[in-house]
C-alpha cells in the first residue's frame, strides 16, 4: 500500500539534504511512497514575532535561503519532471560545492546543472507567485503541525523533527530502510514524543 508523507526542506541545512537524499533514492529506488515536499524558511523561524517578515522585505531573496526555496518550489510545481535533479543540484550548491545560495549565479548554475532553464526560472520569480506560495506553506506547516525546523516528517496528524546522520549509497536499500523506520515511528509509535541519542556516534 502506497505510504503517504510529507517532508520539510531548506537548502541551509545539512540535515535535510541527508533526510531529503534518502527520500530521493528511495523514490528512485522504487518505493511505493507519495511525498509532498513543503518549504520551510529557517530564517522566517527565527524572526522575531514583531519583525519584518522575509517576505514583506524589500528584497525578500536577499535573506539567506529564500532565493534557493523560492526555486526549488518553482521547479516542483512547474517542472516536476526536474525536481529531483533540481533538489539534489540546490542542495549540492550549498554543502558540497560551500557556494553562497543567496547568490543569484549561484542558484541559476545550479538549476541549469539539473537541466532547467534558470534566466526564465528565476526571472519568473520577480513576478511573486512562488514567493506567495512559499510563505503560504511555510505558515501552514507552522500553523498545523508546529514546524519549527528541518527536515520535520509529517505524516497523518503527527509531525517529527528528524535527523539522519549519514547519506546515501549506491544500493537504496538502506534509504528506504531508513525512510521506514521514519515514518513507521511516526505513524504507529504514538507514545514516543522524544528520543534523542545525547551524543554523536564516533
């Protein structure tokens, strides 16, 4: 039976490339998942309650990672044939290459990496769209289930901040193993609210 969830992501961080890197493979591995991939602003989450939000700022892609999203879910809901590339590709920017995502060269290096067009995509941006539908994700995730970081797996009524420490390998067994393990916490484990290792494997 066909596993439903959903998955938060920000480029900024290194844990949801590794969570969202697994979800990838296991998807291209044939899992029989259907994931909905929602944006979260790590930024926005630390605003102040009577600050400026980023996206009512003058130059809202100026702030760290909202370029990257804003990208990233344009893909999704435009090129979805592209999205796993892109994701990768955005992710890829960050934390292998040490590239500055805020840049705008940057993030079109990176879309035309997995194959789109980035001049059309990120000039379609200006248009404010995507920056709406960001902000609409981002505050329903909030709103719903509490979301406050990534990668937050949600799956039913239950949401779960989750980190995976390693990434994938070429067989994506151990992806989908992992994802699993995930979800089947979150789904049958509804007594467990916190289980957290108090200190890094070495």
């Amino acid at each position: 039976m066909t596993r439903r969830f959903a998955v938060t992501f920000d480029y900024l961080c290194p844990f949801a490339r590794n969570a969202h890197e697994h979800v990838l493979a296991g998807l291209q591995g044939g899992a029989d998942w259907e994931v909905t991939f929602r944006p979260y602003s790590l930024v926005q989450g630390h605003v102040e309650e009577d600050a400026t939000a980023v996206w009512d700022r003058r130059a809202p892609f100026a702030t760290p990672g909202v370029l990257a999203l804003a990208a990233g879910v344009a893909v999704r809901d435009r090129q979805p044939e592209h999205f796993a590339a892109t994701h990768r590709s955005l992710f890829a920017a960050r934390h292998d290459r040490g590239q500055d995502i805020t840049d705008a060269e940057v993030v079109r290096g990176a879309l035309e990496r997995a194959g789109v067009d980035g001049t059309a995509l990120l000039g379609s941006l200006e248009e404010g769209e995507v920056l709406a539908q960001l902000r609409a994700e981002h505050e329903a995730g909030v709103e719903a289930h509490g979301v406050w970081g990534v990668p937050t797996f949600i799956g039913g009524d239950r949401a779960a901040f989750v980190r995976l420490l390693d990434r994938p390998e070429e067989d994506p067994g151990p992806s989908i193993a992992a994802v699993e393990q995930v979800v089947d916490l979150l789904e049958g484990q509804r007594n467990l609210h916190e289980f957290k290792q108090t200190d890094l494997p070495v």
